[in-house]
C-alpha cells in the first residue's frame, strides 16, 4: 500500500464527498465539507490516497471562542472520514497527524473536536481542556480540545461559534 496524504485539490473534491458519504452512510458530513468550503471556512483540508486513489480526507474549519472579554480564533476538526474498505489501517491517524502538522504550521493555537474518546486523545486533545469551552453539539468526555501552543487555553472560558454550516446540523 502506497499511502499519500496532501491537500485537496479542486479535482478532489467528487471524491471528497463520496468518502464521506461511504464513511458516514450518508449525505450530512459530505454536504457539510461542501458547505464550508463555499463559506471560505475551511483551515486545513487534507486527502489520503492509497495508489492514486482517495481513501480518506480531514478538514479543519475557522470557529471562534466567544469569552468575556476577547474573541479568540480556533479551528474545528470534522469531520474525518476514511472509505470503509480502508479502515482500521492507520489512515485516519495518518490524516489526523498530518493535519495537526498543517495547523502548526499555519499557526493556529487551539482546535477542538467532538469524537470518539478513545481516539483522539493519543494525538493530545483533552476532555478536560474542553471542560471550559461550551460547545452547542455537546459536552462529556467526547467534547476535547488541544492547545498546540500548551498555553493558549490557560484560564480560557467561553463559547464556541461554530461557522453557518455547522448550525444546519443541530
């Protein structure tokens, strides 16, 4: 297996949305990738390939943290979807490292995500860095958050404003 994760790419984008239609069975998420990108929300957005052909992508879009007293910028991840003949193969924890690489490489400081606790937290998200930050899809130990520059969270409380295509999904 000959896997590459890179960019998106316009051409892409028809095989974007059947991954996520095949990895979610449906239309919600697919639409949603389509959505954020039409709204100019999209931070990072990767594709795996596996011998030319995509298996997996991972997008991470512009949210804000509303506190008392600032508005601080932030990114989502979601979603992440890998073809269901390709999972449980490394690809989705390929997809979540190199992302996380891109964001640091933008600069970005604080990403949140709502996702399988088991998963997530290898790469750093934390259930307890979310516990201050309301999120409007939910909150327990699916609701993580990761500092990428270990301190931009510290003393951080407030609620996260999720872009338009988002609020479709509540």
């Amino acid at each position: 297996m000959h896997l590459t994760i890179r960019p998106e790419s316009l051409k892409d984008w028809q095989s974007i949305r059947r991954v996520n239609q095949a990895a979610f069975e449906g239309d919600a998420e697919a639409n949603l990738v389509d959505a954020l990108r039409d709204g100019g929300f999209v931070g990072v957005s990767l594709v795996a390939q596996v011998d030319g052909q995509i298996v997996g992508h991972i997008l991470f879009s512009r949210i804000k943290i509303v506190t008392k007293s600032e508005t601080i910028d932030a990114l989502s991840l979601a979603p992440m979807a890998v073809m269901p003949s390709h999972q449980r193969q490394g690809i989705g924890t390929m997809l979540v490292e190199s992302g996380l690489a891109a964001c640091r490489e933008q600069g970005q400081r604080i990403i949140v995500v709502l996702g399988h606790p088991e998963f997530y937290p290898r790469f750093g998200f934390s259930a307890e860095l979310a516990q201050n930050l309301e999120s409007p899809f939910g909150s327990g130990e699916a609701w993580m958050a990761m500092d990428l520059s270990e301190e931009s969270l510290n003393g951080i409380e407030g609620r996260i404003e999720y872009s338009p295509p988002f609020l479709a999904l509540e």
